[in-house]
C-alpha cells in the first residue's frame, strides 16, 4: 500500500477523542450536564460525548446534612474510571477532597441569589416559610422573626409540589436552580399554579459556598480529560470558588451549617463576604478584598475569629 493510500485509508489518521461525563439523575443534574454538553461541543466539535447517569445517596433518600450525599457515588465512578468527568453543583462538593480528585473547571457562574417564591403577587405576611438550607432557614429567621420556618427536602419539581399543595405563604430556593429548569423570575408557572419570585438581597441572604457554580471534577492524573474540560474553564469564576472553598476549609463548615459566603470581583478585585450564624439570632458578618483566593479566605476568617474574641 502506498503512503498516499495509507492516509486516505485513515490508517495515521488520530481516532476522535471521546469523554464520559457523570451525573445524577435529577432534572436540574441533567440539565446542568447538558449545559456542560454543549460547551464542550463549541470548543470541542469533533469530541464524542457520552452521559452516564449515577444514583446517589441524596437522590434515593433525601436527608437533612450529611455533606457528601450527592457526591459520593459520582466521585467513586470517577474513581473506578466508569466515567471520565463528574458534573457537579459546586456547592455539593466538601470543602476537601479526594487527593486523587481534582476541580478541574468551572462553568461562568449563573445567579447567585436566592429566590422568595409566593402563590400571591401582592405582598402578604408571611406567616410560614419553608425552606431545607440551614443557612436559608437562620436567614429568614433572622430576616422575618414572626415566621415560622419549617424545613423540607428533595429537588427543584419536588419542593415546588409540595409548596403548592401547602398552606405555607412562601419558600426559599436557589435562583440558579429554578432558572436552569426554566423557571425565571418575576413569575413563572408551575403544574397550573402562577408563583412570584422574589431576589433575595445578597447583603442579608449570602449564599453558599459555590452556589451556582457547575463544577467538573477530574482524576488528578487523567491529564487528557484536563485538557479537554480545561478549554471550557471560566477563571474568574474558578477563582471564586476557590476563596469560597478555602474559607470553608478554614472554617469546617459545609452546606451542614448555617454559613454564607460569597466571592466576586469589583473592579478586578476579588471581594469576598462571609456570614457565619452562632447562638445568637444574628449572624457574624465579614468582608476583605484581594486577588491571592487563599490569602483572601484567610483574611475574611481571621476578621471573623477576633470579633468572636471581641464578645
């Protein structure tokens, strides 16, 4: 065979790059994963893309705590090499990982706030609120202190049915979530049932920790599925989890407790709001501003220790 006969026979021709993404099977697992899908497929046209579906703890029995259950099992398949990159909401992931598991992208952040969701569009008291974050719940607390706040579980269709066939005045959940399922904000309609939202401010509902970041998670050593997520990685944004993460880290505190925190950048600086709730109804509050997100999460915890001596 000649060497001309040889490349049109695509013998040296190199095979298209294929990639396994993980996820979990809820409808706004999945539709993060697409989101994933289809940036990987402007960086990467000729990339073979495959979507496994893994069951998790959290998945099969929702239960209040417990940071990890929605992880776990997706990081085990990235381990036994079932898939390739697991699709996380950041906000999900423990503040410390696997050593042999690394965040390797991050996708642009979407919104950060939370969202009041009411059956009415006039404004009523509320009289009842229902949320599943402990941090949500010291929040409303701490914003509506007549309100009962009462918790629940399960994902974005689940909470919302059991909102509407409640008699509680409003709810509380991510606006991420709800718009990457096509719920947006002032309004939206749900199984029949018109809901109002309303944004939450960030000066006294500071979300959590990568709250809506989609997070990739690769094997440390799986230097090709670095390179290919890598093209779709959003810096500032990764530098932001980063600050978050480390405060977190600083701190021992997970989705497990009532912890807000929230980096962004002004002005090409990153600024970092941390509130932390105690015994006390209101919160410990702190900011700082820098471009080092270790020594930015680290100045932010410290401001936060020596109020704690100052009582």
């Amino acid at each position: 065979m000649s060497v001309e006969e040889t490349s049109k026979s695509g013998l040296h021709e190199t095979p298209p790059q294929e990639i396994i993404l993980g996820t979990r099977g809820s409808e706004l697992a999945l539709a993060q994963t697409r989101i994933v899908k289809e940036a990987l497929a402007r960086t990467r046209p000729s990339l073979k893309i495959a979507i496994e579906v893994i069951r998790t703890t959290g998945d099969q029995k929702p239960t209040a705590g417990r940071k990890g259950i929605f992880t776990a099992e997706l990081e085990r398949a990235l381990m036994e090499k079932r898939i390739d990159v697991a699709v996380h909401s950041a906000k999900d992931l423990p503040s410390e990982i696997e050593g042999a598991l690394t965040i390797t992208a991050v996708l642009p952040r979407g919104a950060v706030e939370d969202l009041l969701l009411r059956k009415n569009a006039a404004p009523t008291s509320l009289a009842t609120i229902a949320t599943g974050s402990v941090r949500r719940q010291r929040q409303a607390r701490w914003s509506n202190p007549a309100a009962r706040v009462v918790g629940l579980r399960g994902n974005v269709p689940t909470l919302l049915r059991k909102f509407i066939e409640s008699d509680w005045d409003a709810i509380i959940l991510a606006r991420a979530g709800l718009e990457r399922l096509g719920f947006t904000p002032p309004e939206f309609e749900f199984q029949g049932q018109k809901l109002f939202a309303e944004i939450l401010p960030l000066e006294n509902f500071v979300s959590a920790g990568g709250q809506g970041v989609i997070a990739l998670q690769t094997r440390a050593a799986d230097l090709v599925a670095q390179e290919i997520v890598s093209s779709i990685d959003d810096e500032e944004t990764h530098l932001c989890l980063r600050a978050e993460r480390e405060f977190l880290r600083l701190l021992q505190g997970d989705c497990d407790l009532p912890v807000g925190v929230h980096a962004r950048f002004m002005n090409g600086v990153m600024e970092l709001q941390a509130q932390v709730f105690g015994d006390a109804p209101a919160p410990k509050m702190a900011t700082g501003r820098g471009n080092d997100p270790k020594e930015l999460a680290g100045e932010v915890f410290r401001k936060l220790e020596h109020e704690q001596e100052q009582e």
